[in-house]
C-alpha cells in the first residue's frame, strides 16, 4: 500500500477556502491510497475529524469500522487549557489490534493534537500502522507531525484558527476566526 506525502501544497487563501472540494481531493488520495487495504478502520478527532471521518467511513463502506476520539484528557497542554464544556466519550468500537488506523482531523497544526490521539489509540491497543490524514495544514508545527494525506496548506496568524463546519445537510465550510 502506497501513499503520497504532499508537503509542496500551493498555499490556499484562507480567504477563500472551498471545503466541499479539500474534502473531495482528500478523499480520492485516501481511496486510492487504501484500495486493497485489510483490516482498515477510520478514527475521527473530534469534532471536525469525527464529521469528515464519519463522510469518509460511508464512502469506503466501512462504517462498522469506525470510531471517534476526544483528545481533551490526553492533551500535553491539558492543565493551561482546562476541560472544555464539551467533551465527548471517545468510542472505538473494533478491535485496534493490528489494524491499519486512518488518523482523521480537520486542521493539522501544533501536531499535538494528533499526538494526544496517537497516545489514546494505543490505550485500545497496538495497531499495525497509523495514517494522518488531514483536510488543512496551517504550519506551525511544534511536534514532528506530517500528514500522510493532505488536502491543503494555509498560512495564518497566530491569533486566527481556522474552524470546520457541518450544515445541516451534510456540507463542509471552513471559517477563519479571530481570537
């Protein structure tokens, strides 16, 4: 199983970001990537890995495959964040146990998130392999993170996030929000 790394993504404008099309190209990259692929299984960060994963397990028909984490309790910046009021159960439902895990979050930034998840993953056991896939890159990286599939590269300041959301009929938009 082959892959492509990407880290020569023409830089987007964050003004004009489609998120409709990020998620199409990072799709076609995970399907190809995964095609004869055993024993995979689809892990979404909450809240917006959790939506794109959840999209991504219907299309490679692996919806019994699927799980959500919520990395709150294993941030190393837990204790200078504090709990949000949002915190979700994670759920993994399958066996981790040598399963090739596709990593899913929506911006990929300190990298200590996906650090966070990797840590929780391995709670539920030892898989065989761990892919990233990522919608946005926005740089930054504080930890030796790349995504394994990536849709885009942004560049913003640091007092802007960037912040996926999910329409009502199922529609991906990504915002850039001002601190």
């Amino acid at each position: 199983m082959s892959h492509s790394n990407t880290p020569d993504q023409p830089l987007l404008d964050a003004s004009s970001l489609d998120a409709e099309a990020l998620y199409r190209k990072l799709s076609q990259q995970v399907k190809t990537a995964l095609q004869g692929a055993s024993n995979v299984a689809i892990v979404g960060i909450h809240s917006g890995g959790a939506w794109l994963a959840e999209r991504l397990a219907d299309e490679l028909q692996l919806s019994e495959r699927l799980g959500f984490i919520d990395v709150s309790f294993y941030r190393d910046d837990f204790s200078e964040k504090g709990l949000r009021s949002d915190v979700k159960p994670s759920q993994i439902p399958f066996d981790v146990e040598g399963s090739t895990i596709l990593l899913v979050d929506d911006v990929l930034y300190t990298g200590r998130t996906t650090r966070a998840a990797i840590n929780e993953l391995f709670d539920y056991g030892r898989p065989a392999r761990i892919l990233l896939a990522a919608l946005v890159d926005r740089g930054d990286r504080e930890l030796p993170i790349a995504a394994d599939f990536l849709a885009g590269t942004v560049k913003l300041d640091k007092q802007q996030s960037l912040q996926l959301q999910r329409a009502d009929d199922g529609g991906f938009s990504l915002t850039v929000v001002h601190a």
